[in-house]
C-alpha cells in the first residue's frame, strides 16, 4: 500500500492539503516513490508556459496564497501541502506531485518557521547523486532554512539536450523549459526585487576516480571564490572531518560554471555555492552530517554545536541564559550590555575570553578549563562567581571593596595581585606557593591559613590610615558577608 505522510486531510475551500509527521520520513517516501530511474524515458518535459507555472506557484507559497498556487499545479497532478514537521515542530508549504507520477517535476518546500534563514538548499541529481536528498533535507533542518528544493527526475532519465548538450532532466544544467530552474529563480528573490539575505547551497556528488585527491570541491561557478567560501574550505580541511578540500580558482573538474541555478544568482549579487563530495563521503552519514554542521557554522548565526569560526558581537541586554554547548575554535567577541541571568560555557575554551562589560547580575560559571587570560572584573564584587576546573593564568587586579569573606581553595601556581580595600576577614585553605601582597587597610577579623604559608607576611598596621580629605570614621563599619569562590564576577 502506498503511503508518505502521517495525518493527511483536505481543506476544500482551500484546494490545498494540511498533513503533519516527520519531514525526514517525508524527503524519504517522496525519494522512493515520486522519482524516476536512469535512462528510463519518463521524465514529462514541460513547456515553457508549464515550467513558469511551477515558479509562480511557489511564489505564491512565499506570498501566502496556497489557494492560487494549488489552483496552478493542480492541472499537472501536483498538491500543494502545509506541513507541520512534528520532528521540530515547523510548519512548511510543499509543492508535491501525487502517486503515480508522470511529470518528475520535482518536489519543492518552503519554511513557514519564525525568522528563517536565507538560505536555500538545492538537491538537482537526487538519483545520480545518492544521498543528495537525505542530505539536503537534513541541512534544511539544521540550518531552518528557508527553502528546500530536490529533484524528482534522474539527470539522465531521458536523451533530449540543449545546444550545449545538457540533458533536459539534467535540472542543474538544463538551459531550456526547466521547472527547478523557475522554482530556484523565485525562491532566491524577494517579489519585487533581490532578497539581500537569500542564498543558495546546492548538494552534489562525484564518483571518487573522477579527483582522487579530493574529498570535496567547493565552486561558485567562477575562478575567484569569496572569503566566505574559503572560510568554509578551511572549517571543512580542520574540523573532525579532516577532509581534503579544493576551491575552484579557474582550473580543476567539477568547476559548476554550466550551472544555470548559479548562472541565474551571480548577476543578483546571490551567494551560491556548488558543494561536490565524493562517494566515500556520501556513503558515511556521519560525513554527511560533518559537511551539514560545517555549513552551518559558516553561513548561520545563533546555532549550536560546533563553531569553527568568528562569533558575532552580542550587543544589548541578554535576559537569558546564554549557553554554548559545543566547542568554540574561533575568537570570542566583546560582549556589551547587561547580562541579566546566569552566562555559561559547558566546554573548553580555546580561543581568547573578551572583556566583560556592564553589570553580571549572576553567576558567570566555567565547568571546563580555561585556557585564556581571564579579563579584570571593574566595580564591586557583590556576588558569588565560581570557576570548576584549573585556570593557568596570571589572575587579575580586583578593584573595589571584598565585603565578605574571601576564600581560596586549591593550589594557587600564579602570582597573587594587590588586595586594595577593608579586608573584614580572610580565609585560605590549601597550600600556597607564592608570596602573599601587602595587604592595605585595617584587619578587622582574623586572617587564618588552614594551609602552608611559605611566603612572607607583611606588617599588619595596628591604627587604621589617615585619609586625607576624608571625615573620621566614627563606629564600626557594617558589611555584607557574602563568599567569594575563585574567579570574580563583577556588577
């Protein structure tokens, strides 16, 4: 019995269907049944007029009128489905031929998710290029972006060419009547002109006797790559794929100029990027899924997992909990503003910590090593910050009134700096190995060493200093006790 989809029901006054499930499953089902083998003869060429109607369905899609795009691809045997991914709970409007398809006009998606990405992520050779599909779907996820679109046809389905010999299912090469070439050109733009946050990722595949050398080979269709492509090389040669990586530079195979997908978005000034990776790769998933978390990190920001690069600037108030889980490569920006709750790293650190500024009105907590010079807190410390782990750094100047009790536990391997400010009682337990500072101001409860002191203690003044400018202190001073544990947080 045939079946893709989980819950599947009709809206009659809306000619569209409403089905929810796993859009993983969804890519899968429409895989083995909607797309046709090689040379097989059964791809339905459209005419101009049909392959234009694909295209302006889809737009209708971005519009919001499902209604009009299910009334142009109904006389093709296409549906028009809103789909709720049940997987990540986003809803997503597709473009879908029925059971028993005759056309192979491809299957296209586009995300109604609150604050998509742009990008766009294309999979022309589904068949030729096995696990295109799987893979571009994933990406899709991962990435939220705004777009999916996958071919339904086998490149080589059938032998009518173009002048320059590109077969007509060859959807990434074709130049005449071509309806993943109408879905991509509007699924890149905005209605009325360039959308500047679109962008497209297109997935490939290649036989490994074709650059034995290389594992991947990253084309814009032209001989100078950008930044923003060699960038994504080089995550790809050093993150835990290790991967043997060329960008096309105007020499080499697989170099994508023919593209008509790229032909059409570099005059817009539309990032595009053909992504070739051999068959060894495509055959591991967790390969497959290096590639996606690459791409990710490279092109969209506020992800989590690895980031191999530059993290942007946060800029104002952060009212909730900031949290990295996976393993920061790159340097970490200034962070401005107010971090109003509790800011944490699960991870290690290899990069530089940036300065904190404004209030921390909780606990900045490190569960790993640091492996960075620690900034200097600026302001009184009035809470508690905890550092887990070795820190084997030269620890900062503190500034301001201690207005509790001050602890240190463990071994201290760096030089202690000037303590500046009442000391109202001091506690260290553990052996310490470098000399204490000088110690200013009055000593108004015990200073107790539960450890080894082999430095030497200074004098301890006997009658409080004279500040000059400054009216008599009459009484004893009240303070808060509140512990300070390790590396400081300032507010």
């Amino acid at each position: 019995m045939y079946a893709y989809y989980h819950l599947a029901y009709y809206i009659p006054e809306a000619s569209f269907l409403a089905e929810s499930g796993s859009f993983t499953a969804q890519v899968a089902n429409v895989y083995s049944n909607l797309v046709n083998a090689t040379g097989d003869g059964t791809y339905n060429i459209p005419t101009a007029a049909q392959a234009d109607d694909m295209g302006a369905a889809f737009g209708k899609i971005m519009a919001g009128d499902l209604a009009g795009a299910a009334a142009l691809v109904n006389p093709y045997a296409h549906d028009v489905v809103k789909f709720t991914d049940t997987d990540v709970a986003r809803d997503y409007v597709m473009i879908r031929e029925r059971p028993s398809p005759t056309r192979f006009w491809g299957f296209y998606v586009w995300s109604l998710a609150t604050a998509p990405t742009g990008m766009c992520v294309e999979a022309p050779h589904t068949k030729a290029d096995i696990h295109t599909h799987t893979q571009g779907a994933a990406l899709f996820v991962k990435a939220n972006a705004r777009a999916y679109l996958m071919s339904t046809t086998h490149r080589n389905s059938v032998t009518t060419t173009d002048a320059g010999g590109n077969k007509a299912s060859d959807l990434a090469n074709y130049t005449g009547n071509n309806p993943f070439q109408s879905v991509h050109a509007v699924a890149v733009q905005a209605p009325a002109d360039v959308d500047p946050d679109a962008y497209a990722m297109q997935i490939h595949g290649f036989a490994d006797a074709t650059d034995p050398d290389y594992d991947i080979i990253l084309s814009e269709g032209q001989a100078s790559p950008s930044q923003r492509t060699q960038d994504l090389a080089a995550d790809l040669r050093t993150g835990p794929g290790a991967f043997r990586v060329r960008v096309y530079d105007g020499t080499g195979v697989l170099s994508a100029t023919p593209n008509v997908q790229g032909q059409q978005s570099r005059p817009l000034g539309v990032y595009w990027l053909h992504v070739e990776q051999n068959t060894t790769l495509r055959n591991s998933a967790v390969s497959r899924g290096i590639v996606e978390d690459a791409i990710v990190a490279e092109n969209v920001t506020g992800v989590t997992g690895n980031l191999s690069g530059t993290l942007p600037a946060a800029t104002g108030a952060t009212s909730g909990a900031v949290t990295n889980t996976g393993q920061l490569g790159g340097s970490l920006p200034p962070a401005s503003g107010t971090l109003a709750a509790s800011a944490s790293v699960a991870a290690h650190l290899a990069g530089t910590l940036p300065t904190l500024t404004g209030s921390l009105a909780a606990a900045v907590k490190a569960d790993g090593a640091l492996a960075a010079t620690l900034p200097a807190p600026v302001g009184g410390i009035t809470a508690q910050a905890a550092t887990v782990g070795s820190i084997p750094v030269t620890l900062p100047t503190v500034t301001g009134i201690l207005a509790g009790n001050t602890t240190v536990i463990g071994d201290l391997s760096g030089t202690l700096s000037a303590l500046v400010g009442t000391f109202t009682g001091a506690t260290v337990v553990g052996q310490l190995t470098v000399a204490l500072p000088a110690i200013t101001g009055g000593m108004a409860a015990t200073l107790t060493t539960a450890g080894i002191l082999t430095g030497v203690l200074p004098a301890a003044r006997t009658t409080p200093p004279v500040l000059s400018g400054w009216p008599p202190l009459v009484g004893a001073p009240t303070v808060r006790r509140l512990a300070v544990v390790g590396a400081a947080r300032t507010r």
